[in-house]
C-alpha cells in the first residue's frame, strides 16, 4: 500500500491516516520536516525534544526573553563580523 498524498494549491498535504498511527500523531502535533539526499524526512516533534533544548542558553542567572538574546546575539555576530573584516 502506498503513502501518497496530493499537494494542494496552498502546499499543504495531508499525512496518511497510516504514518500519523505508525508515528502516533495527533491533531495540534508539531512535525519537522528536513531534505537529506534529496528525499523529505517527516520526525514528530515530542514534547521531551523541547524540554532538552529548555534552558540550554546560558543568561548568566540573568532574567531574559527570546528578544534580548535575539539581540545579544545579532550584536555579537556584528562585532564578530567586524573583527573577520566581513
């Protein structure tokens, strides 16, 4: 049996009733999707993936949002640049 789905005039597809039970998703999951060797991977993203990466930016025990270390990081990749000559 194939896995096939039709891709709709907005891009979207629908994921076959069988992969979402082989891969237990459901309603309001999250996907990555990721080209390697010019074939498409679909992983579930699981809750345990996001609670890894939790916490994993050092704010020196400073109380911080994703916009100042979005910030942060934009003005120490310019000072990298700058010192490169780039």
């Amino acid at each position: 049996m194939k896995n096939e789905s039709t891709i709709s005039t907005k891009g979207q597809v629908t994921i076959p009733a069988r992969v979402r039970k082989e891969l237990n998703l459901q309603p309001q999951d999250k996907v990555h999707f990721e080209v390697e060797a010019g074939k498409v991977v679909l992983r579930p993203v699981r809750r345990e993936d996001l609670l890894a990466v939790y916490n994993s930016v050092d704010t020196e025990g400073k109380a911080t949002n994703i916009h100042t270390i979005r910030e942060e990081t934009e003005k120490a990749v310019g000072e990298q640049a700058a010192k490169e000559g780039t």
